[in-house]
C-alpha cells in the first residue's frame, strides 16, 4: 500500500466556514477523504490538518504549536515510510503580524521542503516524492478578519507563482490550488464543501499524473 | 553573509505564466529528450516520460511545467487508468514552434510556413524558369521575408529559424555566375532579409531527416530512403541518422554516376510524347488525371529502377524498409509503391524482401525537412537512441 502525508493548515483539517471554532467537515467531506476515496484502497491517506499552522513561525497570539517547521519532523517520522508528502500551506503567514512578503512565504514553504528532503521518509530511507500546492488567494472581504490579514490579499496573488520557482528550484512536485478552487464567500479564506470536492479530485489527478509503478 | 542555502530562487527563465514566450532561451538537455521522446511517441503520461528518459518523477514535473509555461507541450484529458484516478497524457502543442523551410529547385522553389508537428501552415510555389538566376534568389529572400511578416502573433513570435534545402548540382545551373547560387550565397542573401538563425541542407537529406523526425521512420532505426523527384535520390538512415555519403564531383551531369534513377523528368518527356500536358507534373498535387495516359508506364519503369536500386543496395545492406516519398499525388505515390512492392518481392528476393512504406511528409517534404532543421536545433537531441517500439 502507498502511503500519502497531507501536512497543511484548517483548510486541510477541513474547518467549515460557519463561525463556530470546533466544526469539521465529515471525515469524506473534507478534501483528504475526497482524496482517499478517488484514490481507492491501494493509497493510505494520512491527514495533518491544523487550523492556524504556519509555515515556519510561532504564532505569538495562537502559540508555538502551530510552527509548521518544529512540528514536521515528528509528524513525518511517525508516519514513514511515506511514497509522498504533501504541503499546502502559507495562507496563515499571510497575517500581518508576521510580516512576510509572498516570497518570503514561498521560502518557508522551501524550507519545509528542504527539512523533507533530508529526513529520508522515504521507502528504503529514500527522499519521498514532495508536492507543494499553493492555496487559493483569500478574497477581499474576510468578514471581520479583516484586520489580521491587513495586504493579504495582494500577498495571496503572488503566492502561486513564488511557489512554482521554489517547487522548479528545489525540483519537485507542484499544484496551484488557485486554478480549480477559491474560499467560500462565508468567511474569504475557507473551502466550502464544493470546494473541498473539487480540490480533493483535482489532487487526485495530480497525484496520478506523477505516475506510480505497480510494484513499491 | 547569508546563508546561501536560502537564497531566493532565480527567476523563471519566462516572464511567470502571463504568456510571455521566452523562445530564445535555451534548452536544457533533458528537456529536449522529454520533447524528443513526445515526438517520437505521440503522446506519453509523466511516468512513461520518466521511464523512457531515467529521469526522476519529480525532475520529469519540473521539466514538464517549465515546456507547458511555454506552450511547447499540452495535457491532455485525463485517461482512466486500470485502477485509480486518471493520469494525463501529455504532448507536444502544435503550435508551440513554427518555422520556414523553404526548398529550391531548378524550376521552382517551394516556401512554407510549419508548425511544430511539421504540417504545413502556409505554402508558396515559385516558379522561375524564365527568371534570371539572380532574380530568383531575390524572389525567394522576399518570400521568406514575406512568410514571417503575414504570420500574425502570437505564432510570429514562435518562429525559430529559416531553413533551406538545395539541390545537389544547385553549382552547375548557375556556371555563368558562380557566385550566385550556392550554401554561402543562399544564406547571405536570407541573413539580409531576415534576423533568424539560417539551416541550409541538401535537399534529399533534409526530406529524409524530416520523415526521421514527423514521419513514419519516427520508430525506424535503419532505412533506405528513395525520393522520386526532378531526379531520383536514393539516401540510407542508419540508426536514427541520414546518412549522405560522399558529396558528387562538381560540374558533372547526373547521368555520369551510373544507376539514375527513373524520376519525374521522365514523366515529363512521357507525357510530352503523349500528347498530355507535361507541366501538371510540376503543377498538380491533389490528382494527375490528365497524365494517365503516361502513368501507368512510367510506374511500371520507374517501380523497375526502384527494385534495380534496392536489390541492389541489398547486397551491400540489409535495412528492413524502404520508404519512398515523390513530389507528387498521394494516390500516384501508393500506386508507386504498389508497384515496387510487387517487383522487389515478386521478382528479386523470394523472402525476406524489405517492406516498401509510401512516406508520410508529402510532396513538399524538401521543404518540410529544411523547416525542420531549426526546430530540431532547437527542441530536440541528436537521436532519442532508444530502442524502438
């Protein structure tokens, strides 16, 4: 069996956008059990979703947990061996309290990577294969979180394009989320259901695009 | 001073994904292998890609998004696997190359405008019989000028390159001016007009090389090559590549190398003798209706000149096909090769004969294969070197 880690923020928890903190959609709503479901029995899913992560920051207000960075290494090892890691994140360093251009994010996105790389998850200690995807820009209108995200809609824009040079850079995988799903009106940056069945089956095709030999 | 681990990555080589072509640049090795192999293959997913090249999964990712951001290759709809989602197959874009091949003969020189499959997107015939030698060069340089003028953004942008294909006796039509016609000449006065880099090639070469790259010699390693013409040449492709021979002794007339071949000049004194009008031979392309009165004849000698020379070859050797390609009606050519079929098996090998395959470039292939030059410079390797499938 082929294994898959999706290491990624609330929109890979699969947080709804109703204005209630603990909602979560169903285990085959939210886009990994999408995912799960397309790509049959011979895949397992591994799902590491946390609403907040970052790429590689501390969260002053939400707390150090939610470093993308410190958390991966024990996360991938208590997983492996792994056939693909998945990260999908940079929409949370979007808040202006980090501070962070476009560019900057993506390099945090590269430094994930890079920690990926030489950790050798992988079966027989080998570098897995990594997919980067750049989230969907957030829209202008974030309902009141507004404030906390002072530019990141501009910043959003740019992500997808920063993302492709880091994934061409460090030569591998990459899927902008941006072309086949944006967030829900409700709240500007969460995937409503449609969007989480769209985004799962678009993974999918990805995934299968990279191309899996019958034997491991 | 920084750690340079993490400096920023280097811009992409094209202007993000806004469209901005970026022709100029140069290609990486590998990424004209993976093009290569789609050319030879139709159409590949990215794990066939990667199987056929050696190269990794995700090096295969890169390279294909990096010729996708330059709209050299497309995805196609995705094909339902045995299991699992479908995969997408990928292929080179039509028009993600063009170029002008332009081929000259002693009557007239055909210009076209290919794409990157090598089909024909534009096409002129020139006839200058009647024209001095210097006025015909000019005709030409002004077509080609004229070629890249009338294409309209974005696949203006896309032209890479001119090339020329020219006769082999191109020296001895011109013998009171010499330095009007030859390689030098012919490139200077295109270099004049024009800002792209200029192939010139031998014309039977450069047909055969074009049924090497867009044709059905795509998965043929070895093959005679025959092209049925103002005269008839005779080229071997050994391993992927045309092999030439040795170049002709200079100022001397066909006949004197032994062996010519039956051609169309033929065709034309026959139809000439018949009472039909000889210049539909240069003329016609789609039907040769008013030369069937010639026709079956000259089929008949010219299929006979066309075993002589492969049994021939054969006892030096042993190809497994021969592909004959003519500047003339698709139908004619089929019966031609019918025709040959039948002597070279029928009549001089009991078995073992090789398989007579009609080429697939058309009549206009001269020209096609000089447009090839610049796209293979370009976007492809030397030889894909594989194994045939």
């Amino acid at each position: 069996m082929r294994s898959v880690l999706i290491y990624g923020d609330s929109n890979t928890f699969g947080q709804t956008t109703a204005d209630t903190p603990d909602d979560r959609y169903g285990p085959d709503e939210r886009w990994p059990g999408v995912l799960r479901v397309k790509l049959g029995t011979r895949w397992l899913v591994i799902e590491e979703g946390l609403s907040g992560r970052t790429t590689v920051s501390d969260d002053p207000i939400e707390g150090a947990d939610k470093n993308g960075r410190t958390y991966l290494r024990p996360c991938l090892t208590s997983h492996k061996p792994l056939d693909l890691v998945i990260i999908m994140l940079g929409t949370n360093d979007l808040k202006a309290r980090f501070n962070k251009s476009a560019s900057e994010i993506a390099m945090g996105v590269g430094a994930l990577v890079r920690d990926t790389i030489g950790m050798r998850v992988g079966r027989q200690q080998k570098v897995p294969e990594i997919m980067i995807v750049s989230p969907p820009p957030i829209l202008e209108d974030l309902r009141g979180w507004d404030a906390g995200f002072d530019g990141g809609r501009a910043k959003s824009l740019r992500l997808a394009s920063e993302y492709e040079r880091i994934a061409d850079q460090l030569e591998v995988h990459f899927f902008d989320a941006g072309k086949v799903v944006q967030p829900s009106a409700v709240d500007g940056f969460h995937l409503d259901r449609e969007g989480h069945a769209k985004l799962g089956a678009a993974i999918a095709e990805a995934i299968a695009d990279i191309g899996w030999p019958d034997e491991l | 001073m920084p750690d340079m681990r993490f400096a920023p990555p280097l811009a992409m080589r094209v202007n993000d994904r806004g469209g901005g072509l970026n022709q100029t640049s140069v290609r990486t090795y590998n990424e004209r292998l993976v093009m290569s192999l789609l050319r030879q293959h139709g159409s590949l997913s990215r794990m066939e890609l990667g199987q056929r090249s050696g190269l990794s999964a995700q090096t295969v990712s890169v390279i294909v998004r990096a010729l996708e951001r330059d709209n050299l290759v497309l995805a196609g709809e995705a094909q339902r696997g045995r299991v699992g989602p479908p995969s997408t197959p990928i292929f080179l874009n039509p028009e993600g190359a063009f170029s002008i091949g332009a081929s000259v003969a002693a009557g007239m020189t055909d210009v076209t405008l290919i794409d990157f499959n090598g089909a024909i997107r534009r096409h002129r015939q020139i006839d200058h019989d009647a024209r001095a030698p210097g006025e015909r060069l000019e005709t030409i340089v002004a077509a080609v000028a004229e070629f890249v003028a009338v294409t309209a953004p974005p696949w203006r942008d896309r032209i890479v390159g001119v090339g020329v294909s020219l006769p082999e006796d191109i020296d001895s039509w011109s013998r009171e001016e010499p330095a009007i016609w030859n390689a030098a000449t012919v490139e200077a006065a295109i270099a004049k007009a024009t800002d792209f880099s200029i192939f010139i090639q031998n014309d039977v070469t450069a047909a055969a090389g074009a049924e090497v790259i867009f044709g059905v010699a795509r998965n043929m390693g070895d093959f005679a090559y025959l092209f049925v013409g103002r005269s008839t040449e005779c080229r071997l492709v050994l391993n992927h590549r045309v092999y030439a021979g040795s170049p002709r002794p200079k100022q001397g007339r066909r006949n004197e190398y032994g062996g010519s071949m039956v051609s169309l000049t033929d065709l034309e004194e026959l139809a000439a003798a018949r009472s039909a009008e000889p210049s539909i031979v240069w003329r016609a392309f789609d039907r040769w209706d008013e030369l069937e009165g010639a026709l079956p004849e000259w089929i008949e000698r010219c299929a006979a000149s066309l075993a002589d020379s492969i049994a021939a070859m054969r006892a030096f050797v042993r190809v497994g096909a021969v592909v004959i390609e003519g500047r003339m009606p698709r139908p004619i050519l089929e019966r031609l090769c019918q025709a040959t079929s039948r002597l070279t098996v029928e009549e001089r090998f009991a078995e073992g004969a090789p398989k007579i395959i009609p080429g697939e470039i058309g009549p206009f292939a001269k020209a096609i294969g000089a447009g090839s030059l610049p796209l293979h410079s370009r976007f492809m390797v030397e030889q894909v070197g594989l194994a045939p499938t």
